[in-house]
C-alpha cells in the first residue's frame, strides 16, 4: 500500500531562519513560502534529490503545531508523508485494521493539491503519519 516517501516535516519556530539555514548553510534548494490557512500553518518545501523536507510554521491561532512549539520550542519532526495510489482505499484498509484516521476521515487538499489523511500517532508508535494520494 504504502509508496515512498513523499516528505518529512519539521516544525520550527522562525520559518524565515529556517529556510535560511537549509539554503544558506546547507547549500539546499527551498520555496517559496506557501500559507496554507486551512491547515493552519505556512510551509516550505526543501528539494532533496529523493525526497522533500517540508518546514512547517504555525499561521492562525488555531493552528494544530501551535501546540508542538508550546512542547519544543525549539521545534522538531512533526511527521513523514508517504505515498498512496488510492487515499480511499487506503484509508478503508487501515480503519478496517483497527488504525484511527484524524478529523473526519475524509481527505482534505494538501500542499501540493492532492488528497491527503493524517493517522494516529499512537496507532504507529508515536509517529504521526500523512498519506498523500499521487
């Protein structure tokens, strides 16, 4: 079911500082960066030559890494992001396996414009996981 990895997030308190590190420091491609206030947060995405790291800054008051930045101020990994071919099928796979899927099940748009669905980190040992349709 699962593809590969599509990106792994990091939170971080300044998100110009951030980006200017994995730019400036560590020689790295990065975006611009892209509010996304549905969701709660701006990103920016690092290219890598096998995948992308998604920096990811609370926006709103409701933000859901608010509360992350709260627990490490000093930000950290949030989650990882690996692809599915049918986010449907994959989501009823997983409920019918006793996984639990956030919010209301139903995929919302991501980043990049495609379904994603978020799982229980509890359900897979602490790590929160984002599916992402390609």
């Amino acid at each position: 079911m699962l593809g590969r990895v599509n990106h792994i997030a990091i939170v971080v308190p300044d998100l110009a500082a951030a980006t200017a590190s994995y730019r400036d420091t560590l020689g790295a491609k990065v975006s611009a960066p892209l509010p996304l206030p549905e969701h709660g947060v701006t990103v920016v995405f690092v290219e890598l030559p096998n995948t992308k790291m998604e920096l990811l800054e609370p926006l709103g008051e409701n933000s859901p890494v608010a509360a992350f930045l709260e627990k490490s101020p000093s930000g950290g990994m949030h989650h990882i992001c690996y692809e599915v071919v049918d986010i449907l099928a994959a989501r009823d796979h997983l409920v019918n396996a006793g996984a639990r899927v956030l919010g209301s099940g139903e995929p919302k748009t991501g980043a990049h414009g495609k379904p994603v669905l978020f799982l229980h980190p509890k359900d897979f040992f602490g790590t929160l996981i984002e599916l992402e349709q390609v």
